[in-house]
C-alpha cells in the first residue's frame, strides 16, 4: 500500500487527526488577515483594473506581427497621443491588441500608421474599433442578478437536502469568502477584469459549492446515529468528517489545479496566449481558496453554530461523562 493511501486510511479510521475545528480561531484570524491584506493590496493599486468592455475606449489589432514586444506598441501610442494610456497585449501569435482610452477619428487614424510602422505590417493588417462600456454595464448587472439567483438557489436546495439551515447559511457564508478573497488576490495582481474573468469567477462557485456538498454530505453521514450513541462530541464528528475527506478534497483540486494551470503558466505565459490569462487566473486562484475555505471556514463555522443547541449540548455530556467513567475504572491484573 503507498503512503499516501495509508494515510488516507489513517485519517478515515481516525488514527490520524487534524484538529481543523478546534483551531477555528486560528484559521479564521488568518482568512481575515489575508482578505485585508488582498483588498489593501487592490486599493493599493488604485482598485480594480477595468477592462475595455467594462470603461470603453479604443481598440486595435495588429496581424501578421514578427515582434511580438509590447514596447513598440506602446510608443507607437505614445507618439500619436501624448496623454493617452496604453495597454498592450500579444493574444496569440503573430497577433498584438493595444487598447487606449476613446480616441477620436483624427487620434486613431495617427495610432494605426504609427502601429504600422512600429510593427513592419501592411496597412491592411491593422485593424481599429470603439467599444463603449454600455455591454460592459450589461454584464456586471446580469452576473448581480446571477449571483443572487445562484445564492437563493443553493441556500434552499442545501437546506432541503442536508435539512438544517444551518448548513445552508455555513456554505453561503464561504462563498461569499471565496469570492471577496479571489477577487481581492486577482486585483492585487494587476490583472484586467474582462468578461473572462467574470466567468470564472462564477465557475469556482460552482467548483466550491461541490466541494462543499462532499464534506457536508459526510458530516451528515456520521451524524446520523449521534444523540443514539457515540463516542465522539458533535465537534469531534465535524472533524472526523473533515479528515476522511481530506485526501479526496486535496485530489479533487489537484485534478482541477493542473489543467487550469497549464492553460495559466504554460498557455499563457510561454506561448503567449494572452486573452487567457485572466479566466485561468481566476479559476486557478478560485479552485485553491474554494478547497481551504471548505475545510477551514465552513465546516468549522457550521459545528460552530450548531455546538450550542440544546440537544447537542446533551448528547456532548453524555459522551463526556461517559469518558469520565471509562477513565475511572481501576485496572485490575
């Protein structure tokens, strides 16, 4: 057997224990100091880099490109319109996209035979359009509504599955986490916010609500026969469900880590496909903060909330006492 299946066996049968929820302000203190530490880091940064789609501008595309350096491209800008700021991106081979603030037709006439000669391409090879941020705002109220709809919908089917609210408002409470702190870590990057990046945002919601669903689902499974018979408390059962999901959480985001990053660090950055840095980063940020969040923050956070009720509090007597009684029995040769 391979050491990582014994300690997958270990961590089921409970002969190896992580106390996750024992040291739920510990991790809680942490997931707080990196959410201030990543929103400061964007407001650093003069707050989230807003893509064309989003504050509207000028675009232009240049083909057929042999340097796919971004300097030429932006001293290309430069020279035609002093004041106007651009970014330069290479979203594929051969190919360059420079966006600027709105140009008027005077301006952009000046950008493009400046890009052409920047580049070494023939006029025909330079295209401009304007894209207003109309679309943009169109965007960012139908992922609002979305959001809201995914949120209302996750909180009543959690409920009605796992029949308790309180499961329903511990996962809730995590999505909401996973979402401010991936987007907190992909604005203290730097990296534009596109229509990509609002889709992958959405995505690891989905990828942490699974994630979320296998360990509650194991909770519930060991919480069936509690307040009957146990020999653990509420909050060791919690826990004993965290670790005999562990290795299966930490394999299911691997298997999602690797694609994504591949698309992130080998697709992007060494082929040079530019336009899909920004869903890859987010996705790849998402998949990571959804799996911690899941074993640090919501699982925690729901033992939390239920340690208190009545019934519970009983039956954790109960085992206690039970264990007082077990440690005062004289042994006998």
């Amino acid at each position: 057997m391979s050491a990582l299946a014994q300690w997958g066996n270990r961590l089921y049968t409970g002969k190896t224990s992580y106390p996750f929820v024992k040291k739920w302000k510990l991790w809680f203190s942490l997931a707080a100091i990196l959410l201030v530490i990543a929103g400061g880091l964007t407001l650093a940064r003069g707050g989230f880099n807003l893509g064309i789609d989003f504050r509207g501008g000028s675009e232009f595309t240049v083909s057929a490109v042999q340097n796919t350096d971004v300097a030429p491209g932006e001293q290309a800008v430069t020279d035609a319109v002093p004041e106007a700021e651009a970014t330069v991106t290479n979203i594929a081979p051969g190919t360059m996209r420079i966006q600027t603030d709105r140009l008027d037709d005077e301006q952009t006439l000046a950008v493009a035979e400046n890009l052409q000669s920047a580049y070494g391409v023939e006029q025909d090879r330079v295209t401009s359009n304007f894209v207003g941020p109309t679309w943009g705002q169109n965007i960012s109220e139908q992922m609002g509504i979305g959001l809201v709809i995914f949120i209302v919908l996750v909180t009543l089917l959690m409920a009605l599955y796992f029949r308790t609210w309180k499961m329903s408002l511990a996962a809730v409470i995590g999505l909401f986490y996973v979402v401010a702190l991936t987007a907190g870590i992909y604005g203290s990057t730097g990296f534009e916010v596109t229509p990509s990046a609002i889709i992958g945002f959405l995505t690891i919601l989905s990828y942490s609500l699974y994630d979320t669903v296998v360990v509650f689902d194991k909770i519930r499974e060991n919480a069936q026969d509690y307040h009957d018979d146990s020999s653990r408390t509420f909050t060791e059962m919690v826990n004993l469900a965290i670790n005999q999901t562990l290795v299966r959480s930490i394999n299911t985001s691997m298997v999602g880590i690797l694609p994504v990053g591949s698309i992130l660090f080998i697709g992007a950055f060494l082929l040079g496909a530019g336009t899909l840095q920004d869903i890859a980063l987010a996705i790849f940020v998402g998949v990571i903060v959804g799996t911690l969040a899941t074993i640090f923050i919501q699982a925690p956070l729901y033992a939390l909330l239920r340690r208190n009720e009545p019934g519970i509090k009983e039956a954790d007597a109960k085992v206690l006492d039970r264990r007082d009684h077990e440690d005062e029995v004289p042994v006998t040769a």
